[in-house]
C-alpha cells in the first residue's frame, strides 16, 4: 500500500447528520408556497428546474420520493414519480439525471435510475443493483455509486462501485468492502469513500478510504474511528462528516485539519463542543461551519475560521439555534437550519447574511419549518 502526500490542506468535519454537506448551487424558489409532506434528502438543479429527493410522499400537489419543480415554484406533472426514498441525484451533463435510492419496479428499474432530459426513463441503463443506493458520482464516463448493495452492473460488488454512466454495466475497478458506502468523490486518480465499513480489501481501515482509481488499492493511511457521512471536495480540499471522534489515532471533537503532506491531522483547529451539520471553503483559505456547537470563539452555531485556523471576530451572526446548511454565493452567504433569529433580524429557517459581517440581508423567504439543503442558480 502506498501513501499518498496531500497537495493541499484537506478539511475533516464531524457530524451525526450531514445531508446538509451537498455541493448546493441554485435559484429562486418560493419556499412559502412549496411543500412536502416529507423529509427532503437532497435537492439538486440546472437552469430550469429544481429536482428534490426524499421521503415525501407529495410535493406540492403531487410527487413521490422525487419531484422536479420549476422556477415559478410548481411541480411539473410530466415527471415520473418514485414511490420510496431517494437519497442521491446527481446531473448527467447532459440535461438528464441519475437517481438512487430504495425504490422498485420505476418501468422495470430498481434502485438506480438515468433520467433523459425529456423526463422519460431511459431504458439503456440498466445497473439493477440488488439494495438501495446512497451515493452517486460522475466522473467522465464512469458512474461510482456507493451504498447496501453487494451485486450491480451485472457483477459482484460490495458496496462501491463503478459503472459505465451509459449501460450501466459494471467496469473492472472492484474494491471490496465490507459494509455500506454513504458518500463518494473522485479528486484526479483517487476516489474517496466514506461510509460504514471497517475492512477494505481484505484489511482493516475504518468509514474513510482513499483508493485508486485504476488499481482499486489503498493510496492513503488516512482513517476515522466512526462512521463518515458525507464528503464535499474542490480541486484541493476534501471535508468530511460524520459521527467520528478521532481521525488517525488523534482526539478530534467534531473537527479536525488534516494538513499539507502530512496524513496526521493539526492540533491547532478550534475545538468544536457539539455536532458540525455543515461546513464550506470561504474562497480565501478558511472556511464557515455550522452546527449545533457553542462557545466557539464566543460564538454559537455559525463561525468563521479563518486561513490560520482562529475564528473570525469580525463575523457575528448569532443565529439563535442550530445551523444545518450553508451555501456561499459571492459576498452573500444563505444559511439554513432550525433559527429564528440570525444576522440581527428575524429569519425563519432561511436567511442570506453578508459574508463578511453575518449581518442579515434583506432577502426573507420565510419558510415555515427547517431548510435541510440550499440551492442557487449561478447567476
């Protein structure tokens, strides 16, 4: 096994829940007037519409475990419904989508979906894994999906595979695992997993694996003691949620740096007394996490930690209970979760904060119970 030197600082945050850790980017939608009757897992978007992903058996005035909802905030009847939970959807680049979940008999596919941009099914792609999916990626060509299944694209796989993104059929990369995959990315030739496994390839290596993504071999010493929820990376960071305590062997309460060439996180990142839910690069080498800790600096659910690892002083929100997601967009930073007070003004669940001070903008949709997840249109 070789072990890889990082290129650049890579970030570990701790959470018990971490849907909140989507990569979000998206538009408008009038929260006030668009609901489920269920939890939302994940929400997703290109330029027309919005796709969300959940529990919900309705949304709006129909849908089930998926819905695709246009700019105006209505769901479009056309679109297929799934009768079961989704817990991943990822776009195809091409103006259609993957969809993985528990769900069953969707036009003769189980568990794993491609969705064309006409909203029709395809019926080329044909992976049938034989459990429920947690996790997709695309990369290229190629198809990782993660999560319970042990047989998919027509070959044995435990929990982590890769598929060719157009059939479906499974290729000859084949890390073997022995327990579910909750989240998966792919930074150049190493895919990361994370998940609740404790055996890769035959060896003991717990809930995080960096493997290769030609060889299939782990590239990396790297380990947590828990289970890892979600991972979000860029070019040159990676993050890490979950319910873990430790990362290498080291303490790490809720969150942890693991810095440059080394695979042993830093002792100087600010210690963190409760659940971090969410957490995102600030564009200068820091970053803003949110959570349900306190005290934190003197401040409580929401900070900014920057570049040199100290909480910002300057970045005073003060949201008056949990934060579960964040999304950065320019100089406005929305913030979701179970407040009703954030950046000195009133905001239900919801609210955009300047990113420098966490003063509160104008901008109040008002939704009338928790925001799991945050999207937003690029422009």
């Amino acid at each position: 096994m070789k072990t890889v030197t990082f290129n650049a600082t890579l970030l570990l945050f701790l959470s018990l829940s971490l849907w909140s850790l989507n990569l979000v980017q998206a538009q408008t939608l009038n929260l006030s007037s668009f609901s489920t009757n269920g939890t939302v897992n994940v929400m997703v978007e290109d330029d027309d519409n919005i796709y969300i992903g959940g529990s919900f058996s309705q949304a709006g005035s129909r849908g089930a475990g998926i819905a695709l909802v246009d700019n105006n905030g209505k769901v479009i009847p056309e679109f297929n419904s799934l009768a079961a939970d989704v817990n991943a959807i990822i776009p195809d680049g091409s103006g259609g989508w993957y969809v993985g979940g528990s769900f069953s008999n969707i036009q003769g596919k189980n568990q794993l979906l491609h969705i064309l941009p006409d909203n029709t099914i395809n019926p080329v792609f044909s992976p049938a894994p034989n459990s429920t999916v947690q996790s997709l990626y695309l990369h290229g060509s190629t198809l990782y999906v993660g999560g319970w299944f042990t047989q998919i694209g027509g070959q044995p796989r435990t929990y982590l595979a890769a598929l060719n993104a157009t059939s479906g059929a499974a290729t000859s990369w084949n890390p073997v695992l022995n327990s579910a995959v909750y989240s998966i990315q792919r930074n150049a030739d190493i895919v990361s997993a994370g998940g609740t496994f404790t055996l890769v390839n035959g060896r003991s290596h717990n809930y995080f694996a960096m493997l290769d993504a030609n060889t299939a071999e782990l590239v990396s010493i790297m380990a947590v003691n828990s289970t890892v929820h979600a991972i979000e990376q860029d070019a040159d960071n990676i993050y890490l949620g979950g319910s873990f305590s430790g990362a290498q062997g080291l303490l790490s309460r809720y969150g942890a740096l693991l810095g440059t060439g080394s695979d042993l996180p830093e002792n100087n990142f600010p210690i963190l007394n409760s659940t971090v839910h969410a957490s995102i690069p600030d564009g200068a080498g820091g970053w803003y996490v949110g959570g349900s800790f306190s005290g934190v600096g003197g401040k409580n659910y929401l900070i900014r930690v920057l570049a040199n690892n100290t909480v910002d002083p300057t970045f005073s929100p003060a949201p008056n209970s949990t934060v579960l997601s964040l999304f950065l967009h320019g100089s406005t930073l929305y913030v979701g979760g179970w407040f009703t007070q954030i950046g000195g003004q009133p905001r239900t669940y919801l609210a955009a904060l300047d990113a420098g001070t966490g003063v509160a903008t104008s901008w109040a949709p008002n939704p009338n119970s928790i925001v799991n997840s945050i999207s937003r249109h690029n422009n």
